[in-house]
C-alpha cells in the first residue's frame, strides 16, 4: 500500500519530498495497467499546474492527488455518472461544494472516476467503460466493489490520496472492505449533495475513500467544514456493542476468520464488547419491500430519460429504478413514515453503546467473470448485489455515520471491519476507529 495522505503531508512540510514530485508518482500510477477502467477522464496538466502552484504548501492538500467519482459536477465538465445516455450533456458552469471545497483546500483532481452506471449497485460493474480490476487481486480479477469503484482503485493504486464519492447503500464502504482501504459514510446532512447527480435524495451521502483513518477525518473535515472531536480516551472506554442479527448471517470463510480474530484482538486490548439482539435491523426487509427510497426517487429522477434512452441503459440499473414506478404516493408516504418509527425504536436500543461492530461486508470479492455484464449471469450478479448492500445498508436507512477499515491479514484478501452508529455520533466513530486501526497495525 502506498503512502497515506497524513504521511505524505509530513514528508512535504520537512522538506522530505515536493508537490511536483509526488503529482508525478500519482500520474505514473494512474497510466499504470492497475488503473485500466479507473478513469473516465484525466487532468494531469490541471493536477500539475496546482502542484506548482508558489503557496500550494500553505494549504490542507498542499497539491496532493484527489480523484472525483463521476458523478459530481466540475467546472468546464460533463457529468455522465458513469453513463452514455449524459455524455452529450453540457459541461457544468460551477464545480459542486464537495468539490470547490477540495479544491480550496489545495486538492490537486487527477481525473473523473468510473462508476457503476447512475451508482445504482454495490458491486462495481459497469457494462459501458470496463470494470476497474480489485487492486488487491493477484490470482484472478476480481470486482472492485461499488458504486465508488474507481474512486477506490485510485486511492489504493496511489493515484489519488483522497477518492471523493458517495454513499447511498454501501458505495464508499463496500469498494473500502474490497480494496482494503478506509471508507468513512458520514451522517448525510453534514455535507451538501449540491451538484451531485441524485440516486436517492433521502439518502445520498458525500464522502471519501482513504488509506488510513486519520486521512479520513481529515477528508472529513475539509468536506463538512467542521473540526472533529479529538478523544484520547482509551479504547476500553468506550461501550462497544456487536449486534446479533443479519449482519452476522452467511460470512465466507475469511471474512468469519478475520471478524473472529479482529474481536479476539480488541477484546484482548481491553474493549468492552457486548452482544446486543437489535432485532429491529431484522425488519428492515419488510419495510422496503416496495423497492426503497433508491427505487422510488431515483425512478421520479430518471422517469423522462428512460422513456427516451432506456435502450442505452445497463440493463440491470433500469431493472432496479423501473422498481420504482410500481411504488404510489401511498406507499411513499408510509415508508418515510415506517423509516421514522424504525429510526426511533433503533435509537433507543442502542442507548448507551458508544458504537457497534460488524462485518463490513459477508464475502470477500468475487472474479468479475461470474458478475460480468450478460443476462446469463443476472442471478448472479443480483445475488452478489444484495449481500454486499446488506449490511451497510442498515446505516443508511438508520440514517447514521460509519467507518469501513482494514482487518485481514497480509495473506488474506481484503476484509472490512465496520465501525457505526447513529446520526451525528461522527465523532466517536472516528475517535473509535482511529484507536481500532493502531492496534490492528502493530
């Protein structure tokens, strides 16, 4: 893995290293054939031009390499979402707050990253401009997780410290776990979804894929424009709960192997872990039986295009935001409502724990020839889909804040722990985890 960003920044201020020459390792890791399928489009004359830049050291970022996924607007580009039914659309006017407050803080955007088309799946696949391969895959392809999928192959290559994304159901944390890399879902509304292409309006979250934790609270920050709560408290201070539901159901091998471990690890430092029932996570199937917050907005968004493009859509993505057309205003109107009594009867069950613990994901990343674009692999691809989406998809609906990082051994493939809780608890998420991710270092 290379560097991480907080490293790289210490490096610059001592002298160890220049901007100029940290854009360029960036570059060459970009071109390399690790990044095939990463990038919809590159500026490395644009990420050049700000490294060079006389003060670019007296800011945050201080010219470093940042990624945008494809669905945020930039100035002077056209966001396609990962689609070809935008890509005549016309270049946007201003860049999106997420994006003009990188860039204020000195962020260096090497390129627009691929995407699963419209972000609508969790497992990365896009039938249009190719599949980023997992970067931690050496025996066969493997997927890299989505809907952020070549956010994270970029900053797990090294060709971007920072990958800004989002998270609707997953699409930081799963490509996070997949990749082995940070993933921190803040709670949605601390940063704005201004100019970013919509899939759930209720749900949508602005965010970013990092390589370490302390990289992520500082992502954090520049994209909420708020300070985190340093703690330095022990981690045997905080009351950790692991909740005994779904979350735990059907894990392969390695992921059971490396969650067992990860908590014989924290429990031998002192952490206070205790199993919770939190049946409540267990009714969530019933509640969006109807197709979901994604289904219904995303189909009010696509409605017009999919009359006129739908032939130029990923057959699976239409499949899933054609779910929503079935869904009444009645039935709308009793989901938001099921999902406000669901979040009430959540937060009190969960009084008194600081944070809970799971799997980021049940299974490790499959090859992407048994997902590949192909109605022959549809069962597949949607069996995949939903286990991948299953568990972080809770913290979306809880509307809460969670952190994906590392646990797996150096011999095994990537596995996410995942650190969460409900809304504006970011803090202690973040406190928590930075602790986790110094002792499962040493």
């Amino acid at each position: 893995m290379p560097q991480d960003l907080t490293t790289t920044l210490q490096a610059l201020r001592s002298g160890h290293t220049n901007p100029v020459a940290e854009i360029e390792r960036a570059i060459d890791a970009a071109q390399s054939t690790r990044c095939k399928h990463v990038f919809l489009k590159t500026t490395f004359d644009e990420a050049r031009a700000v490294a060079s830049s006389a003060d670019i050291l007296e800011k945050p970022l201080a010219g470093l390499a940042v990624s945008v996924k494809d669905l945020f607007d930039v100035a002077g580009q056209t966001t396609s979402a990962g689609s070809v039914v935008l890509s005549g659309a016309p270049p946007a006017t201003q860049d999106s707050p997420a994006v003009a407050r990188l860039r204020r803080a000195g962020a260096a955007f090497i390129g627009r990253t691929n995407m699963v088309e419209f972000a609508f799946s969790g497992v990365g696949v896009n039938p249009h401009f190719g599949t980023p391969a997992n970067s931690s895959a050496i025996d066969v392809p493997r997927i890299p997780g989505g809907s952020s999928s070549g956010a994270a192959v970029s900053v797990a290559t090294g060709a971007a410290f920072i990958g800004l994304g989002s998270d609707t159901g997953g699409s930081i944390r799963i490509p996070a776990a997949l990749n082995g890399i940070v993933g921190f879902k803040s709670t949605a509304r601390l940063v704005p979804t201004d100019g970013a292409l919509p899939l759930s309006s209720t749900m949508d979250t602005v965010c970013a894929l990092t390589r370490s934790v302390p990289d992520a609270i500082l992502a954090h920050e520049l994209l909420a424009r708020r300070r985190v709560t340093r703690s330095l408290a022990p981690l045997g201070a905080y009351r950790l709960g692991v909740a005994n539901t779904l979350m735990l159901d059907g894990l392969d091998a390695t992921v059971c192997r490396a969650w067992q471990r990860t908590l014989t690890t924290l429990r031998d430092a002192g952490a206070r872990i205790e199993e919770i029932a939190l049946s409540e996570i267990n009714e969530l199937s019933q509640i969006q039986a109807t197709g979901g917050f994604s289904a219904a907005e995303s189909y009010a968004w696509h409605r017009d295009l999919l009359a006129r493009r739908g032939q130029d859509y990923d057959p699976r993505v239409a499949a899933r935001i054609q779910r929503g057309a079935a869904m009444s205003a009645c039935d709308y109107l009793a989901l938001q409502a099921a999902r406000r009594s669901w979040i009430e009867r959540m937060d009190a069950a969960m009084q008194g724990f600081d944070a809970f613990l799971s799997p980021t994901v049940p299974m490790v990343a499959p090859p992407i020839a048994e997902v590949a674009p192909g109605p022959e692999r549809d069962d597949a691809f949607f069996r995949v889909n939903a286990l991948l989406l299953r568990n972080t998809s809770v913290i979306n609906m809880l509307d809460g804040c969670a952190m994906s990082l590392p646990c797996h051994a150096p011999d095994e493939l990537p596995v996410g722990l995942m650190v969460w809780a409900g809304a504006m608890r970011d803090d202690p998420v973040l406190n928590i985890a930075l602790q986790i991710e110094q002792l499962l270092q040493k």
